[in-house]
C-alpha cells in the first residue's frame, strides 16, 4: 500500500490558504459581489466566492505536482479533472485527489453559517477509483467573519480522527476530539431528511414525518418529539454527526427523479462525491454512513455523480430509523 502520510501536511497548509482566501474575500467584498455568478457548470452553479478557493486550489497543485504525481477532481477543471505534473499519463499517477474548496458555498456567502474544504486521497485505480478507496481525508472550517475559532479535522484509514481548534486571530490551536451520540433513540434530538430546495419538498417532507411517527409515535400536546436543522453542507452534516449534535439525517435528492418527472419537473442539484469526499473521517469518528440501500456508502471520484446517503450516530440509531427509511422509500418506488 502506497503511504499517504506525505501528503497530510501540505494538504492541511493548502486547506488553510483557502480558509483564509475565503475570510479576506467576505471581508473585502459585499454580499452581492460574492453571491453573483461566476459560470454555470454541469454539477452546480460556480459564485465569485467559489472562484476564490479554485485560484488557490490551482496555485497550489501546480507546486504539490514537483514531489508528487495525482489526478486532481475537482468542479471548475475541463472535464472534471486534470493530470499533474503536465505530460503524466493518467495511468501513471499515484493518487487521485478529490477536492472540494468550498462546501457550504450558499451558507458561507451569505454569512449563516460555516462553510467547509474538503480533500480525499487515494490511490490512483484508474475510473474505478471510488469513495471507499480513500485513505487519507481532510476537512477544514471555513468561519464566519464574527467567528474566531474554527477546526480542522483528519484521518488516515484504520487510525482514527485527529482534529485541531484553532484561534484564527493569535494562530494558537489546541487538540479536538469528537463524540457522537450514544443515545438509543432520536428522541429530544436532531434527525432530518435533507430538502434544501424546491422540487417534490413535499414528498420528502412526507418521509421525514413517517420516519418520525414510526419511530416516536404521535405527537404529544405541548411537546416536540425531535428537531430539525437544514445545514446546506454535506460535510457540516457530517461533521454535525461526528459533534454529537446529528443523531440522523439522509439526502435523497438523487432517488427524486421519477417524481418530478411525473410533474414536469426536472431533477435539480444533488449531493456529489466532493461533498461527501471526507466520509471517512465521520467513519474513523464512529457514524454509520450508507448509502439508501443500506449498503457502505460509495461513489465513483467524479464531480458529476449523484449520491443518495444516509448517516447514522450509532448502531442503535440505526436500527431504529433504517427499517422506516426504506419502507417510506419503496412505498413510493423510490427503492426496488
């Protein structure tokens, strides 16, 4: 097995030029500059925001490709990716590394709420490479400009999570661990089904409300049985997860289209692998994460493929939730 340890380190300084790219970009600019759009891609619409982290991101791999060989994927690359050093044969680099700069674009541009950059690593397989090949992961907060502590977080496969918080003012940092919920039950807890956008919110709402009833039953006068948090950020989400804060959520968004369709509508933005590409450290971390199946989550390192997942703080949780999941999924043809 190639040894991935290299690479930890200069991906950590690479995620904080674009942490701090970022900070000074919604600093220096007003809301509406950093909200127009840049271009349209195939996968997602591109802000001026996302162009500031894609700068640094090129900057940068030109420089990492003198010491190593890697396909880079990433939105904003003809095709979806490129191959570094210039001339090298796809078939002779040694990883493929998936990056997201800025996941959270909406919330971060905005200023609600943290963004996050995001980085997987694994050894190169060609097309096949996918998800589950990542063996060093990568995820890095991208703070509000009223927020001065932010965290970074790591993993290599089979080792652990390390993570820091650091004071983005004096530079100090200090270790982090993470915990999620050991609660048995959602109850008094946050569990959600993702429904970021227009397009069938009905319908999702609808299986949010079964999954809850089946697992709690009705509701009680003057009571909430769990809560809710739409965090425009599959990592946040998972990093909600890895917090203790997310006892369970699920994005659907893929399984959707035969739906809309029906309405004449058509499928919008999904989750893609670059959102999810630092799964492994909410896996090193203790969350369960599947794909709607109930299956290992796993996807191809594309920029353009559509995941359906679902996360799970514990077992326990898992097997309270999984069997009314599918159950409202094939109850609507969602699921064979």
């Amino acid at each position: 097995m190639i040894d991935a340890t290299p690479l930890l380190e200069p991906l950590r300084e690479l995620h904080l030029a674009i942490r701090d790219a970022v900070v000074s970009a919604t600093e220096a600019q007003a809301v509406d500059q950093l909200s127009a759009i840049d271009r349209e891609e195939e996968g997602d619409t591109i802000y001026t925001i996302d162009a500031v982290g894609e700068e640094v991101l090129l900057r940068f791999c030109e420089g990492l490709s003198r010491r190593h060989s890697f396909v880079l994927i990433a939105e904003g690359l003809k095709g979806g990716r490129i191959i570094l050093p210039h001339g090298t044969r796809e078939a002779d680099a040694t990883w493929r590394i998936i990056v997201d700069p800025i996941d959270g674009t909406r919330e971060i541009m905005y200023q609600k709420r943290s963004a996050w950059v995001l980085t997987g690593v694994a050894p190169n397989r060609g097309s096949q490479t996918s998800l589950a090949d990542v063996v060093l992961a990568v995820q890095t907060e991208i703070p509000l400009l009223k927020q001065h502590l932010c965290d970074q977080l790591w993993a290599f496969r089979g080792q652990g999570v390390q993570a820091v918080r650091q004071n983005r003012l004096s530079a100090e940092s200090r270790p982090l661990s993470f915990h999620p919920s050991k609660s048995s039950t959602i109850a008094h807890g946050f569990a959600m089904i993702s429904r970021f956008f227009p397009g069938a919110r009905d319908e999702l709402a609808a299986i949010d409300e079964e999954i809850i009833v089946g697992a709690l039953g009705p509701v009680q006068p003057g009571k909430a049985h769990c809560f809710e948090d739409q965090y425009l950020s599959s990592a946040g989400q998972l990093y909600e997860l890895m917090a203790g804060h997310y006892r369970f959520v699920a994005d659907l968004r893929p399984l959707m289209q035969k739906t809309l369709e029906n309405r004449g509508l058509a499928l919008g933005i999904c989750c893609h692998p670059y959102d999810l590409c630092t799964t492994l450290i909410a896996q090193e971390a203790g969350v369960i994460v599947t794909d709607v199946s109930s299956s290992p989550l796993n996807a191809p390192l594309t920029v353009d493929a559509d995941v359906a997942w679902a996360g799970y703080a514990n077992g326990a949780i898992r097997r309270q939730i999984e069997p009314l999941l599918l159950t409202s999924l094939r109850k609507r043809g969602w699921l064979v």
